[in-house]
C-alpha cells in the first residue's frame, strides 16, 4: 500500500494502548478473536466504542490497514474493536456463507459484550468497508440499543440487484471468482501463536466444512428469498440510527448511496469520491482526503454528542469527474467536489436524448430497425467489476469495444454538460431468442476519438419485469424496457461527444446468454434520460477536505516480491480469446510477531467465436502461511471451475492442503445446476 502522500501522525490528543489479542464469548460457545486499541486512561475516562467485524483476519489479511486507521481514531478517545467472525483467523467455529442470520446475531452479543467493559462509555459505532459495510447496514437494521451511528463503506442495500452475483439479473463472471475468493479464504490456519495447539483441530474443521459458497449462489439464480435476507433495502424504515455511507466511482458499489439518501428516514450523509475499492484516506485514484478526520467528526457529533457542524453541510458531496484521457488506471482523477443540500435534489432536472439511426440527438427522428449481434468475445476493454486502484484494473479506451457494438453519437457539444444520478435508457426491442440480454455504455468521445466509459448498465430481458420472477422473451415480440445505468457524477467538456454503445454481450465481464442472440432494435422509438445538474451554486463555498492522515503503518519484510497483471490473448487460427489475471501478493513478514504470508490468484476466462456455451472460467488460488521459528510451513490449492451448455451451469473444484511438502486434506466437488433464465 502507497502511503508516500499521507501524513503520518505519531502524537494524538491520548496516549494509545493495544490489546493485540483478547477473545469474546458467546452465548453458544464460541470463542471470537478481537483486536483492541484504546486510550490509555479508558478505564478513568470510559470512551465509545467503534466496531468492525469482518471474515478478513485481523491477524494478517487487513492487518495493514487496520494499523493506518484504528489507533488514529483510539488516540482521539475511541476503543476500537477489530473482530474475526466466526470461523475466520483466530476465531472459533465454521463461516458457512456471507451474511447469515448468525453473523449478524454474533455482532449483537460483541456489542452487548463490548458495553458492558469498563472502558466502554456505552455508545457505540460501526465501520466498514465491503463485507463491513453490508453488515454495519445489516446489524443496523437490528436495532442495537448502544448503536447510534455507523460509517458504511462501498456496499449495498441489495444483495441480488447491485452485488457481485447477479447484475441486472445477469450473473457476473465475478459470481465465480469471489466464490474462489472465499473459497481460498476460508482454507486458511489460525495462527498457533494466538490459538496454541488447537491450530490444527480448527484449521482441519475448517477445511473438512469449506465447501464452495458458488454451490449455494449457483442455486439462487433470481431474487428470492436468499439474496432478500440481508438486503436493507426491503424495509429501510428498520434502520435507525445515523448512516455515512461511502462509496467510489471506481468501485462496483456506489449505487447505494444515492438510494439510501433518497429512502432512509435517520439522519444520513452521502459521500462518493473517485476511489476504486479502498478506504478513502489512501484510495486511488485520487484525491484522497483526510477521511479519518472528516469520520472523526462524524463520530464526535453522535456518540459524544459534540458540536462539530458535520450534519450542518450538505447531505451529498460528490467528486464531478471531468471528460479525461481514457485509461485503465489513474493515480489522479481530475474534477473537483460539488455538493447537493439533499438527496433527490431539485436542482437535477431529466434531458430527453433520443437514439436515431446513426446519432444522439434531443429531436425524434425517423425509427428504424437496427440489429444488435455483438461478437461473444466484445468486451476485453471494460476493466474488471471491482477495482482495487491497481494498474491496470479498470475500462480502457472504449473504441474496440464501440466498435463491435451499435454506437449513437451526439453532434460535438457546444458548452460543458454535468450529469449526477442514474441515467436511463428506454429502449423498444424484439429478441430472436427467449432468453437474451443487453448491455448499455454511456461514453464520453473526445475530439481525437478517444472513447471513455462513464457508466454502464445491463438487464436480462427474461427481468424485464421483475427480478423475483422472470419470464421468456416471446421471440419476435417488441418489448418497452426501462434499463438503468450505475450512478455517475461526469462533465462533459465542449467539443466532446456523448455516445450510447449498445451491445448484447460484455465479456468477460458477464456470463453470455444460452444461445447466440440477436436483438431487433427500434430506433427514434427509444431514448436516453440524463439527470442534468443545472445549478452549481454553492460549490465554490465548499470547505475543503483536510488532507490524508493516518497512524504509522505497521512494519513488514517483503520476503518474496509482488505482483499484478492483466492481459488477453487471441488465438485468431482457431477463433479463441483468452482474458488473464494474475494477483501475487509475494510473501510478507509482519515484523511484530514474525507471521509470513502471501497468495497468488491466477483467473482466466475463455471464449470462442460465436459459440456463448464454450465460455469456460477457471481460477487458482496458492494460500501461504509460515513461522520459521515454529517449523510451521502450510499451503493451500484451490481450484475452481464454470462451464455452461444451454440448460446447465457446471461446476468443479477441489481443495488441497499441504504442512511442508504432505498432503495433509484433499476434497473435490462436481456438480450441475439448470440454467434458470440465466
């Protein structure tokens, strides 16, 4: 992590101790391991606490980050308490999937636990990235007496509809390669320092219960019941007490926010900035701000009941991007911070823009029938789902792709125009199959031709009606769909064109449809709503971010190098695209108690021409822990797999696992799953 631009702070208003360590019982048994910082006169003077509860290891996996950001918040009167869930790091039991009842019944007694300490005050917080940011949302909507605010961080209130499953209703080839993820996650050893000789009991329990979460995904191809639970948004009046929600541009999730703006009753701020998937202290792209000071003002006005002029700003703050080269990565993102009092704003007002054949104009032309037969391997330039701020994970210039697509351009434009919300596609189509979907870009073109992706949307047209339950396309049928395209803050700079690409493919990013496809689409007969920002007043009045602090990182050993990279290959003799990614993380030593780790995540995704079913994912995960002192040398293979034919999904894996050079556990699965409208 590239900490070169934050400031450092060594000295805080309280002195700060940590507990690297300590274990909270539950009621049924289980032991969960807990980190704690606090100031170290907590005990003559009680503080709040702020709780963070992830599957993530706080022994290693966000050791890194968690050094950066919770003794700053100790050192100005917080105890922070970082937990493992059940099954993760050094924690007892077995972690069965994401967001269970469980998971959020274990938060409820941690925070009970956590008030009845003598260093607790009695009000409490919760922050969160991803995985903690859906439950800080999640344990919110439970309602915990000492909870009075929380900060949650790119996540959502919609499991199936804005995840990384289901996208639109299309799966995502990230419904695959998260399942690995976790997969890989799950195979990991506590560490014997910590657990002592118990290590190896709870590491082969959890092998021996670590089947594939994809199982359990594979199952729950729709939005029912499974992807409801957790998904805040079935009653957002069960949430209470104060919401920060955060979100990034470059990230996958950024959607909530706006939503919940615009449907929780509690008080509530809203804050995107061009970040991809990290905390916004030392995100990219940038700017990164001094998130801990803007949250620590957050913090102080509701569980110190202080006077910080946080909730007297406006609601919405956003970073308006600017019309910029298009690259698949960015160190800095140029625009600058607008803000709205509220959130839906009646400063933003609908533009009607109308696709006639060969152009984006604001005037109904001629209706044409234009086809849409994409290519299955149109795609390879879309960037990953998720960005990380890794070079280069995100959309690169969009012209190959624009060029496989039907395009709609808009004469160059005479003056700037911002965009801030949901742009909308309305579109009259027929499909030649029952089962189809289709993909729109907007897209900024500059004058040379440079194509950059602003934002982008899909929908399975068997969900042109309802995620809960689809219906076949009738083929030759003309359908009215409404398709929505992700949230987006964007200005486009005069002499630059707006362009709509549309296409029936986007892979890998998405799993192709059951059959080749082709769409008849009506032309002048569908258009494109902006939600224009009319009235800038007020952003020149901004109080500016303080710039990024964070407490000392911790200190490591890069023992063996890291490195990351993405590429594609095409094999035009036999008609095959290939789309590699490859993660190392090296081998780290964490220098305070001499714990090695490290992984390597290789994925590749394959394709051939015209054929969606020869689509194949496949993605290997190495896990590595060591302490040379001890003898211990453990590794972890995991192996993961997707096929599909018209009717079925087919799934592999196995799970290897090695002490030194013995196989000491081995298990496989193999299993079908009918395609349902997916």
């Amino acid at each position: 992590m590239n900490t070169d631009d934050i400031k450092v702070i060594h000295e805080f208003p309280r002195s700060v101790q940590e507990i690297e360590n300590t274990f909270i019982p539950l009621a049924d048994g289980i032991q969960l391991a807990a980190r704690i910082w606090m100031p170290e006169d907590a005990l003559e003077n009680p503080v709040p606490a702020i709780l963070e509860f992830l599957p993530y290891r706080k022994r290693d996996g966000t050791s890194e980050r968690d050094a950066l950001t919770h003794p700053y918040y100790a050192g100005h009167g917080y105890a922070c308490v970082r937990v493992d869930m059940r099954g993760s790091g050094e924690s007892d039991g077995i972690l069965e999937d994401e967001y269970l009842k469980i998971e959020q019944d274990n938060a409820l007694e941690v925070l009970d636990w956590i008030t009845t300490q003598p260093w607790c005050s009695g009000n409490t917080g919760i922050i969160g990235i991803s995985w903690g940011g859906f439950n800080g949302l999640q344990i919110a909507a439970r309602r915990p007496p000492s909870l009075k605010a929380i900060v949650t961080i790119a996540s959502t209130d919609d499991r199936y509809s804005d995840d990384i499953h289901y996208m639109g209703g299309v799966m995502l080839d990230d419904n695959l390669s998260w399942g690995a993820n976790m997969f890989a996650f799950n195979s990991q050893p506590p560490d014997p320092a910590i657990v002592g000789d118990r290590w190896q009991e709870l590491w082969m329990a959890r092998l021996k219960a670590n089947d594939p979460w994809v199982l359990n995904w594979l199952e729950h191809q729709r939005r029912d019941t499974f992807w409801q639970h957790g998904s805040v948004c079935e009653n957002y009046d069960d949430i209470e007490c104060a919401v920060y929600a955060v979100g990034g541009w470059a990230d996958g999730y950024s959607n909530a926010v706006p939503r919940l703006l615009a449907n929780l009753k509690s008080p509530c701020k809203g804050l995107i900035g061009p970040w991809a998937h990290k905390y916004p202290h030392f995100a990219k792209p940038g700017p990164r701000i001094g998130f801990l000071q803007e949250t620590l003002r957050w913090w102080d006005h509701w569980l110190k009941n202080e006077s910080t002029g946080v909730m007297d700003e406006p609601q919405y703050r956003v970073w308006m991007q600017n019309s910029n080269d298009p690259l698949p990565y960015y160190k800095e993102r140029p625009g600058r911070w607008v803000a709205e009092p509220s959130w839906p704003s009646p400063r933003i007002k609908d533009e009607t823009w109308f696709l006639n054949p060969n152009s984006l104009s604001k005037k109904a032309r001629r209706s044409e029938s234009l086809l849409i037969q994409t290519p299955q391997n149109m795609g390879t330039r879309q960037g990953e789902w998720v960005l990380f701020g890794l070079d280069p994970d995100g959309p690169a210039d969009q012209r190959q792709d624009d060029g496989a697509s039907v395009v709609f351009d808009s004469e160059p434009l005479d003056k700037s125009l911002e965009i801030l919300g949901a742009p909308k596609l309305r579109l009259r189509l027929s499909s030649d199959q029952p089962n189809a979907f289709i993909a729109a870009r907007l897209n900024d073109v500059a004058p040379d031709g440079a194509s950059t992706r602003v934002t982008f949307g899909v929908l399975n047209l068997t969900h042109r009606d309802s995620h809960e339950n689809p219906e076949p396309l009738i083929p030759g049928k003309i359908y009215e769909v409404c398709l929505p395209l992700n949230d987006i803050a964007h200005s486009f700079q005069p002499g630059h064109r707006i362009r709509i690409s549309l296409s029936n493919t986007l892979w890998p990013l998405l799993w192709p449809s059951p059959e080749p496809v082709t769409l008849s689409f009506e032309s002048a007969s569908s258009e494109l709503t902006l939600p224009v920002r009319t009235d800038p007043s007020g952003d020149d009045e901004l109080t500016p971010f303080a710039a990024p602090e964070s407490a000392p990182p911790q200190s490591t050993t890069q023992i063996q190098p890291e490195s990351f990279s993405r590429w594609v290959e095409r094999d035009e003799a036999n008609g095959t695209t290939r789309a590699n990614l490859l993660i190392d993380t090296g081998l780290l030593r964490l220098d305070s108690h001499g714990w090695e780790h490290g992984s390597i995540s290789r994925e590749t995704c394959e394709i051939t021409d015209k054929d969606p079913n020869s689509n194949k994912a496949s993605i290997h995960w190495t896990m590595r822990f060591r302490r040379p002192e001890a003898g211990l040398d453990v590794r972890t293979e995991t192996y993961s797999s997707l096929r599909s034919t018209p009717t079925e999904f087919l799934f592999t894996a196995s799970l290897e696992a090695f002490e030194g050079e013995e196989r000491v556990y081995f298990n496989e699965w193999k299993k079908s799953f009918p395609r349902d409208l997916n």
